[in-house]
C-alpha cells in the first residue's frame, strides 16, 4: 500500500489465538452475546462544557443551604471551662459557627469582641447550661471581667432568661458535632400530616435519608408495600416530631387513601409498635429548628384563585376556597361546572407553592385552562366572578407571588420526577414567570417530561446534588452505543479469490473497525504498536489506567495509530495537560514528521497543542522511545516490540532515578550518565494522585450566622485538589472551567488556587541541609533566603514567644517554606509569624482573640473585617499574609 493510501480507522485489539485465514480477514465474536449496550456515565462539568449550558446558582436553593448548616445556633448558651482556671466553668454564646467549630463570647462581655475564641466542638470541654449545677462543679467568670458585676448570680439569671442552651446530645455522645440533616438515621419516626385533612397524624418511619430527602414508609406498611413509600424534605411543614399530635389534640389515624389495607387493630398495634421504636431511637428535636411557623390566612369561603394543578401537568386552573378549617389552612376545590362531577379538593396555606391570584395568568401571558362545563368561547374572570356571584382573593394573601429568586431560562438543574418521586432527573427551566419554573425532565418521554415547580419547591436541587450525596440521577437520553466485539485476524496477503462473494458489514462508530490487510505493508503504515504496562509507568502517568489501557494498537497508517496511542496515554495521565507540554516539546532533525492536534482535558478545561508525529514506519521504534524518555518511563512502556515477561531494561529493579531526572515542580536535576544513578533519597518521589474532587457541587459545612464565612482555603477543603499552573501551556486553553463558582465564596481565598502544592515530602528532603543558614544556593540556580522569626524579638513586643519556641519560616520565590505544620502553631506561633510580616501592628489582635494555628487558616476577609474592626485595606494585606501560609499548608501538610 503506497502513501497515497487513504487513512484507516484503527483496531484496537487483544492478543489472541486466530485461525488460518487465506489472505483475507475473519471476524470473531469472541462470545455469543457480544451485543452489549454502552451507556457513557453521566458527567455534569463535561456536559456544560460541552453544550455551554449554566447551572442555577446554588443559594438558590435555599432548602438545600440550610441543610448545609450547623446544628449549633448563634445566640445558643453552654458552659465551657475557664483557661485561667481549668477547674472552674463559665457561661458562654455562640457566636457564630463553622463546621465543627465554635466562636464563643463569655457571657458578660456584652458586645466586646476581643475575648472571642474558636473551640472544636469534638476536643473541646463544653457542657450544656446546668451541667455545672448537677454536677457539683464552679461557676466563676473569667478574670478580666470578675469586677464587672458585684452579684454575677443576678447576672447570670437575667442572661439565661429566655435564652436557648446547646442540646446536650449535641455535645456528647454519637450525636456529638453531627450536622442537623445527621441527625435523621434509618429508623427514626416522625409524625406526618394527612394530605386531606391538616387535623390527622399518623407516625412514618424513615427509610432513607438523601441529604435531607426523606423516603418515608408508613406505620403498619411492610417492605413489600414499598410502592406506598412517600419522598419528602425534612423542612417540609408537614412532619412533625413523634407525640406532636397528642400535645396538640390532634387525632392520629392512618392515611386516608391507605386506611383500607389494613383492619383497625392491626393498625392501632402498628401505632404502638412506632411510638416503642420512637422511643427507643429518639429524633432530636433539633432535627425541626428551621421548619418555617406558617402565617395566618385572609382567605374567605368563596373566594376565587388560580392554582398550578395537582393533579394535571402544565395546567393552571380556576379554584375556589371551600373551606377554612383555622388561622393557618383552608381547602381549595377545582371549579367544575359539569354535572355529577366529583369534586376534586386539596389542602393548602398561606405558603403553599402553586396557588395565584386571580389575573395571574393574564399578566404573565400563560394559558389560564377554562373550567369544565364552562359556557363560551374565551373565559374572562370579571364575567365569570359576576355569573358566579363570588369574590377574588385578595393579592395581600399572596406574599411573593413575583419573585424568581435568581432563576432564568435555560439555567440547569436537578429535579424530582413528579409521576415518580423516587427518580431525580436532569432537569433545564424552558420558562419562568414570577415564582413558577416551566422545567424539562431529560430522560423522561413525552408528554411527562415537563412540569411546572414553583420557585421554593423542596423537589428541585442544585446541579451536582445527586453525586455529592451518591444518588442515582437520570441523565439525557443519547444514542446506546451497541457495541460488538471484533478482532481482526491480519495473514500475509494472497492473491486468492474467495469462494463467495463476501458482505462488508455496516460501520458503527461504537465498533472497532476491521483494517484493510495491505495497509500494514506500506512504507507509511505501521503493525502494532503495544502497551506493556508491566514497565515502569513514571511520575506522570497512571499505573491504574495504563493497566486498563488495550494491550495493542493497530495495524494502520502510522500517523493514525501513534495519535491514537498518544492520545490514550495523555488520558492515562495524572495530569494530561502536564503529558501534552512534554509531547509539545518532543522533536528530532531527522524525522520526516506530520503535525498532528492532540486534546487534553483537565478539572473542566480543555487544551490543544500541536504535536510533530513520524510519517515512516521505520521512524516509529525511535519515537516510542524518545517519547518514553520524555514521560520518565520504562523505554519498552510502549513500543512495537512485545515485551512477554521480563522487560529487556530490567525496569522492575531499578531505581526510579534511570528515568526519572526532575526534582520538584520545575527544578531540573543533571540528567544522570550511563552508569551513574543518583541516591533515591535525594530526589522527590513520583506524585502520588490526589482524591478526585467531586463535580459542581460539595457539600461543605456552612456558617450558620447571616454571613458566610466557610473559608474556601481552609484545612476542610484541602482534599479537593490541587491546581496545575503548568497546564498554562503555550497553546493556551479552549475555555475556563464550567463549574459554576458558589456564591459564597470568600474573597480572601482567591490566591490559594494560584500556585500548585508541592509535596511535603520532596520539601524535607529538599531544605534539609543548611536551614540555618541566611541564604544559599539551590540545585536549580534560585536562590531561598531563610529567615528566624525570632530576628524580630527586638521589637520589644510583650506577645513575643520565648527562644525556645523559635519557628522558623523560609521564603521560596514569595512562597512560605514552613518548619511546622501551621495546624499546631499554638498563639505565641500565631503572633510570632504576624510580627514577621508587614502587619506587625496587628500582631496584638491575635493574641487578645487567642487565635491559634487552626483559626488562623480559617479565616476570611469578612470575618477579619467584621470580628476585628479593620479596614478594607489593612484586612486585604492580612489576608495576604495568612494565605501565605495556607498555600504552603496545602503545598506541605495537606496532603
């Protein structure tokens, strides 16, 4: 086959025994069901990515972000023991929290912020209001305020009164530090509001709790009876804690549409059976701290309204209130003017999402459906309400009613199949009008892929929910790739005509193609090209996947087969953006070469760069291998030679340093000769991979006060990831991330992701010799300069820790190189590295808030701003300095 040969699809093949075959080629399925349907796991980043689609922020889900939040409240009272006096206990107010940790103000300070101080609520020795009084211990204030008051037991009642202690099993036990939506675990039973009347209860038990999502199963209803479950949010008004309905004289009775499948005293021996498991796995009654008091009504029997159909999608029908059962619910019954229809009624509130105004529909131009039996052409409600002889609601009953909370058209989210609650679907809004959204359902056939939601519906979730809580979620429907397992068999060519006419198959993209026999002869192609993934892999690709990799490539035109290669190992990477640099750099004088476009994807960016590949076939053993040296691997990792057991370079033995010659991120060690290998100690190890961040959406734990302030860099999230500036390459890339940014995130966290961690263990080994010294030169040509914090002792500074707790802080091209992981600096440590800094001035804030190494990477501009009075300008240079320090937590400790 001569160059002007047309390019080939390439085979991807296993080695394996074929039968004889004269010059022609046999397809073998390699097992009788070889049909196998392929469905490609759903991705969100790469979905946006590749249509361009925007996710709803995620504060708009406001059900979601409470469920985020601490179980502890600012403003919650506790005891917590004195420093000054370990034995003695003091009152305390939480101030604000963040995850597991506490900002608590001892009562009698009042607004004073400057005895602040963090705890961690899993180390630290707190107790609920009273726990001193049952237990024989002191109740003593602090010194710096023990003169404020003459009578600090006056005092104390006067500040506890009315006041709300932390939940003692919040405090202790296996509850300890647990987060609200926790709390619910399989088993526990709650109380549930009838759906056709607000007056009865009947306990359910939860059968599983989906970050927050509750699938409950009725008292009485076995596993069989599964289909009965019922999906719902643990804010929604409708549950109640077990015994709420006896406190309140309300009745408890099984729901009405299932009170058939049982007889009454199986019932009522069901009710027992759910009041003794109640008791025996209490529910917090923390769990309901945030379900919203509903308000009281203004609506009167008789009025007219408009209401988003229960019980048919995309209608918004005329209602009529029917009755009012109290100050907080009433009945709706849909406006049928047929005969003999039976009425069709639903309970509502002030706050039920769905029900509108009269004239609502008109003014956002939507399709008002007329009522059954209604009598002319087009329906007009002044007509209507003169026939009718009744009232409109009123537009004061309707709070909201115009607000769309951020929503837009063709935002992206994830949402509760309507027909199927258990099934949470990938979902786009195609329309929103005031407080509704119009959604499309992906993966759901028509007509029941569209529905109506209003705006705080607790069935609709941010993009990435699914997945950050390891739930199934429906994805678009695609094209099912069906592919069949082919190998195709090569012989030496024979000029002999087959006997029959043979059919040449139907191309399927999803399918490994058969190759034309002849193209593996030509100058041009090439034979196989194999994976011998038993060879060293390097420091940049991974073991793992290469092992998953096709043992063989080809046969086919050259230039196909080695992209195809080149392609697999750049996905095979731990970072394939850092693989396509060192391809782009790969060129030799005397290859007779083709440019070629390769495509790395990384964390949501796509980059492309311009690779040279060899055209001839007799170039191709020297490219694997000059490629091989580039990637710092076995030479024989990927070559046209079969490597069966023992690899010619003995790579299995030999220490990493033959292959590997770089020290760091960017330092260049001298390439060893032959013959010589470098220490193993002196140089970093390969790059251990990192966790894989989850996509778009991570559940962190939340400030509960008015502001957020989860510190995007602190130790919580140090597990996400790190960024790769290497990957700026010269190509540049196609786009920036489609992850949507939250919008809490903290200004002063900006920086962490400009620099890429490095690994603590190459920075030991590293800075080993000589730290003591003022400056030296290191292997690469830069030069560090080490400075001793306790230089600055002469400042006089009455917080300066003593010599014999000197830290010591190298500074690497404006980067902190820290002797002490920053977790354990006690506040001496803290006020020592400030009074290093050029915010010296402030070094006495930190330690009358005694804030140690742990609260030190927790904060944040607005905390900074807010707890410590500063301006934005000295706020902005301090924030500097402490995300100093948490870039080189992350580069040294995090890992």
């Amino acid at each position: 086959m001569q160059s002007g040969a047309q390019e080939q699809p390439l085979a991807l093949t296993s080695i394996r025994p074929y039968n004889s075959t004269n010059g022609k080629e046999e397809e073998v399925n390699t097992d009788a069901e070889s049909v196998e349907e392929e469905e490609a796991e759903f991705n969100w980043e790469e979905f946006m990515e590749e249509t361009g689609a925007s996710a709803a922020p995620h504060t708009t889900f406001k059900h979601v972000e409470i469920s985020l939040q601490s179980s502890f409240q600012p403003g919650m009272k506790l005891e917590v023991a004195n420093k000054s006096s370990p034995d003695s206990y003091w009152v305390a107010t939480i101030i604000t929290t963040c995850g597991q940790l506490l900002l608590l103000r001892f009562s009698g300070y009042g607004d004073d912020r400057k005895a602040d101080f963090w705890c961690d609520v899993m180390t630290a020795e707190l107790h609920p209001v009273g726990w001193c009084a049952q237990n024989n211990k002191t109740l003593m204030p602090p010194e710096a305020i023990k003169e404020k008051y003459s009578d600090w037991t006056e005092f104390l009642v006067q500040d506890l009164t009315g006041s709300r202690t932390a939940p003692a099993n919040l405090l202790e036990g296996p509850l300890r530090g647990k987060n609200t939506v926790d709390l619910i675990v399989e088993g526990s039973v709650l109380e549930l509001q009838d759906v056709s009347d607000p007056f009865l209860f009947w306990p359910f038990r939860v059968v599983q709790n989906v970050g927050g999502r509750l699938r409950l199963r009725c008292a009485g209803l076995s596993e069989d009876q599964q289909a009965q479950d019922s999906w719902l949010f643990y804010l929604d008004v409708r549950l109640r804690p077990l015994g709420w309905a006896l406190e309140n004289q309300l009745a408890l009775e099984p729901p009405t549409e299932l009170r058939s499948l049982k007889s009454a005293p199986d019932w009522q021996e069901a009710l027992e059976e759910a009041r003794l498991l109640g008791q025996k796995n209490p529910l917090p009654l923390e769990v309901f701290k945030d379900h919203v008091d509903l308000p009281e009504l203004s609506f009167r029997t008789g009025m007219k309204l408009e209401m988003v159909s229960p019980w048919e999608q995309l209608r918004i029908c005329p209602v009529s209130v029917t009755r009012v059962y109290d100050k907080i619910y009433f009945q709706v019954t849909l406006d049928e003017l047929s005969v003999d229809v039976k009425p069709r009624s639903v309970v509502c509130h002030a706050r039920s999402p769905g029900i509108l105004p009269v004239q609502w529909c008109l003014k956002n131009g939507v399709v008002l459906e007329r009522p059954p039996g209604y009598e002319g052409q087009d329906f007009d409600w002044a007509d209507y309400l003169k026939q009718s002889g009744t009232e409109a609601a009123p537009d004061a009953c309707f709070p909201d009613t115009w607000q769309s909370r951020g929503f837009t058209k063709d935002m992206w989210l994830e949402a509760v199949n309507p027909q199927r609650p258990v099934e949470v679907c990938v979902a786009q809004i195609t329309q929103v009008r005031g407080r509704l959204l119009w959604l499309r359902l992906e993966g759901v056939t028509k007509p029941l892929s569209e529905c109506i939601v209003d705006v705080e519906s607790m069935d609709i979730f941010p993009v990435g929910w699914c997945e950050a809580n390891v739930y199934p979620l429906t994805p678009p429907l695609r094209p099912v790739c069906q592919k069949q397992k082919k190998i195709a068999v090569v012989q030496p060519e024979k000029q002999l005509a087959p006997s029959q006419p043979m059919e040449t198959p139907p191309v399927s993209y999803c399918q490994p193609v058969v190759v034309d026999p002849g193209s593996a002869n030509g100058r041009y192609c090439c034979s196989k090209i194999f994976v011998n993934n038993r060879c060293f892999s390097g420091p940049y690709l991974n073991k793992g996947r290469i092992a998953e990799l096709p043992q063989a490539v080809g046969p086919g035109k050259c230039t196909l087969v080695l992209k195809e290669m080149l392609n697999m190992l750049i996905n095979a990477a731990y970072k394939p953006g850092r693989v396509l640099k060192e391809l782009q750099e790969l060129e030799e004088q005397s290859w007779d070469c083709q440019e070629e476009t390769l495509k790395a994807k990384y964390k949501g960016k796509t980059y492309r760069s311009t690779i040279r590949i060899v055209r001839l076939a007799d170039q191709i053993p020297d490219f694997c291998r000059k490629v091989c040296v580039k990637l710092q691997c076995c030479p024989n990792l990927f070559s046209p030679v079969l490597v069966a057991d023992k690899c010619p370079e003995n790579c299995s033995v030999q220490t990493k340093t033959k292959y590997t010659y770089y020290c760091g991120k960017k330092r260049k060690l001298s390439k060893p000769t032959p013959g010589e290998e470098l220490a193993e100690g002196e140089l970093a190890k390969p790059t251990r991979r990192r966790k894989k961040r989850k996509a778009i959406f991570v559940q962190k734990k939340r400030r509960s006060s008015a502001m957020d302030y989860t510190p995007a860099g602190s130790p919580q999230d140090s597990d996400e990831g790190e960024e790769d500036e290497e990957m700026a390459m010269q190509s540049g890339s196609e786009g920036n991330s489609s992850e949507p940014r939250d919008d809490h995130t903290d200004a002063s966290s900006v920086e962490v992701t400009s620099s890429r961690p490095r690994r603590a263990a190459a920075l030991r080994r590293t800075f080993s010799l000589g730290r003591a010294a003022g400056s030296e030169e290191a292997p690469g040509g830069r030069r560090r300069s080490t400075r001793s914090l306790s230089a600055h002792s002469q400042n006089n500074n009455k917080y300066q820790p003593p010599q014999a707790q000197e830290m010591k802080v190298e500074e690497e091209d404006d980067q902190l190189v820290l002797d002490r992981n920053p977790l354990e600096w006690t506040v001496d440590e803290v006020v020592q590295f400030i009074n290093s800094t050029d915010c010296a001035s402030l070094a006495n804030i930190f330690q009358e808030q005694d804030i140690d190494g742990q609260a030190l990477l927790l904060l944040t501009l607005p905390t900074v701003q807010e707890c410590m009075d500063l301006k934005l300008g000295p706020a902005i240079k301090l924030c500097h300095q402490i995300e100093r320090v948490k870039v080189a937590f992350y580069r040294q400790y995090a890992n």
